[in-house]
C-alpha cells in the first residue's frame, strides 16, 4: 500500500516530479559522460604511451633500472624472448640496447641517448615505422644508417642523408667511434625524447659498443595494458631468473604513472562538485513536496497512518523518481558516450599529458562510468530524502489539520 501511495504521488505532480527527474537525470548524465571521457582519455594516452614507446613490461638485468649501464646487460635474449612470445595476452616483444655518447653533424654537437632496435620485432612491437616523420625505416640487414628523434636533428640542424659521427664508450672499454648515415627522423609524441634521442640498426649498435649478442631492455606489448599485472606474474613463473628485473610499465615509468593517477584525482574533485549538485536539487524538491503537502501527511496520520510508514512513502517516492531518472539518463549517456568514443572533442590547441601530445578527448563505453553515477543517484536521493521524510513522519496532526 505504501509503496502504491509512492507511485500515486509521484503521478499526481506531474510538474514537480518532472523537475526532480531532471535534476537527477542531468547529474546522472554529467556523471557518466564525465567518467566515460576521464578512462577514455586516460586509456588513450596510457596505450599511446605504453604501446609505441616503453612497452606495458620491461625486462632489464638486475639493477639497470635503479642505475642504468652499459655493463649491465641481457645475455641470451632470444631464448628469453621465446617464452615471453609464447605466454597469453602477450603480442609482441621486442630488444633494445641502450647508450649514451655524443654526437655531431657538421659544426653542430649534443649529447644523445642512443638506442638499437631489432627493425622487424620493434616495428611489430610498437609500429615504429608508423612514426617516421620524414625518410625511411632500417631495413633489416645493418646499413650504419640512422634515425634521429625530430628535435634531435631540428636541433643539429641534420638533413636526410647527411653523416653523423657518434663518440662513446663501449662494453669492453675501448672508445666506440663510428659514422653513420641519417635515413628519416622519428616522432614518438614525446617531444623531450625527441630531443635527445637518435636509434642504430641493433646489429650496428652491438657492433658499435662491443656487445655481441646481447642487449639492454626487452620491451613487451600486451594485447590490454589491463592485463599487465597477470601476464607479469606468468612470466616471472616462466623464466624463473634471479638475475633478470621484470617491472610494469608503472615502474618503468613511475613519473608518467604518477601524473595520470594525479589527473583522475582532479576528476573526481569534478565529480564530487557533480553530486553535491545533485543532492542539493534533490534536497530542495523533496523538501519543497512536503512542505507543501504537510496537512496530508497529517491527515494521515489522524487517519492511523504510521510514522515509519509515511517515511517510508516519501524515501519510496524519491527512490521511484531517482530509478526513473537513471533509466531514462543511462539510455542517453549512451547515445553521448557512443558518439563521443568515435568522434570525440577536438581540443582548439593540442595538450601534453605525462609527455604525450593529445589533441582529442574520447569516451570509452563501460560499466564503471554507469554503475557509479547510478550508485551515486540512489544514495544521493535516499539520503536527502531522509530529513524531509522525518520532517513528514513527525508532523502534528492537530496542527497540520489547521494547515492551509
């Protein structure tokens, strides 16, 4: 009965109910559009990162990490990279050995980071060719050909086909000293990677600093960068190696991560602004509905109507409203959310995340951006229903009676 009583007051001011719907409605939307667009965007920009650049796990020799070295390398990495491409969710994996040395072009000179990469396994890896800005890709037999980071050869005023001299140590102490060919520049979205950045064939790269067979950083790239702490834990079970360091990409960039995590907290100061609105037009159009019914719940109550029971009718009839609400406002979200995750919003100049050049937001379609803002609603409208609902239970039926 007193829920039918709920359902009649809800019909019977159409108009208020109407406003109270919307109220909750619009916060509901603004909630799910709000979280859909921070993991949409916030996923884009962990996969653009992780997938092109440093991979969603990392393998390193026991403490390269800590203080990176050119003594500190992998030995037998094919072997290591068999089993790594042989384990679930795993797409590809990659070698890379990494150095430091100066190098210069004509008159101009700067200090560089100097990677090698395998071209067919990095470019399965993380679409290395991709970003190629100007030039071409190594092919796979070792050229002394190189490619430069696009600050690097703004910076060293490089043109394509011209010489760059490297001057470094290598593995077995001596000088390594070496010309190679400039073949394109490369534009990874990281523009201070780009600056100090150039990358050799590994096959010229090992000749180079005197590492034969052998490399620094195996750089793997999982089908969902969600799996990573599962396909991490298999891994370590399968190589078994207390010699070899294996960390997430988390880890690996523990500066990236920590600039993410710090943005999704600002999201949620924003959502919370969101619900404190929501409640407060919840707060308000309840409270006005029985203000004005007063002398009802009075009548009520002369009639043997419960205390607990005309609670309970007002707490049912914002719930009804707020479950409305949510029907009606997940059906939207979608639409939005769905436009949004193909189209999505251009921003008028692009903006650097954690390093990374984004010049969209996008959405992304999932339970999470649905099931809290409903949460959210419901509780919101069951707990700001409950000082109304009091006010309500405790009316004075001799004094509402009089009531006009």
């Amino acid at each position: 009965m007193i829920l039918k009583l709920a359902f009649k007051n809800a019909l019977r001011q159409k108009r208020r109910s109407l406003f109270t719907i919307l109220t909750m409605f619009g916060g509901f939307v603004l909630a799910s559009v709000a979280l859909a667009i921070a993991d949409g965007s916030y996923n884009k920009v962990i996969d653009a990162f992780t997938k092109t650049m440093i991979g969603h796990i990392q393998i390193h020799s026991k403490g390269y990490l800590d203080k990176p070295s050119i003594y500190k390398p992998i030995d037998d990495y094919r072997a290591i990279g068999e089993k790594i491409q042989n384990t679930n969710y795993v797409k590809s994996w990659t070698p890379r050995s990494i150095s430091a040395g100066l190098v210069s072009v004509g008159e101009k000179s700067t200090a560089v980071k100097i990677i090698g990469i395998d071209p067919n396994l990095e470019d399965k890896t993380t679409l290395f060719s991709k970003r190629i800005e100007k030039g071409q890709m190594f092919i796979e037999k070792p050229e002394h050909t190189a490619i430069l980071g696009k600050g690097l050869a703004k910076n060293l005023k490089a043109q394509i086909d011209d010489t760059i001299i490297i001057l470094s140590q290598a593995a077995d102490g001596s000088v390594a000293n070496d010309m190679y060919k400039i073949i394109g520049t490369y534009d990874s979205g990281d523009e201070m990677s780009d600056r100090t950045t150039m990358y050799l064939n590994l096959a010229d790269a090992q000749e180079l600093f005197v590492l034969p067979d052998k490399i620094h950083e195996i750089a793997i790239v999982l089908t969902s960068f969600k799996k990573t702490e599962k396909v991490l834990t298999e891994i370590e079970s399968k190589l078994n190696n207390p010699n070899l360091d294996i960390q997430p990409w988390q880890e690996v960039a523990k500066t990236f991560y920590q600039s993410m995590e710090a943005d999704k907290q600002g999201n949620y100061v924003m959502n919370l602004i969101i619900i404190l609105i929501v409640a407060i037009g919840v707060l308000n159009t309840v409270l006005m509905a029985v203000l004005e019914r007063i002398r009802e719940y009075g009548v009520l109550k002369a009639l043997g109507t419960k205390p607990l029971q005309i609670f309970r009718m007002v707490v049912y009839e914002s719930s009804i409203l707020a479950i409305v609400s949510i029907v009606i406002g997940t059906v939207i979200a979608l639409g939005i959310n769905y436009f949004l995750s193909i189209n999505g919003i251009k921003y008028p100049v692009p903006i650097d995340i954690g390093g990374i050049s984004m010049n969209t937001m996008v959405s992304e379609i999932n339970l999470h951006s649905y099931i809290i803002p409903a949460i959210v609603v419901l509780f919101t409208a069951f707990f700001v229903s409950m000082f109304p609902a009091l006010k309500a239970a405790k009316a004075d039926p001799a004094k509402t009676m009089r009531h006009l």
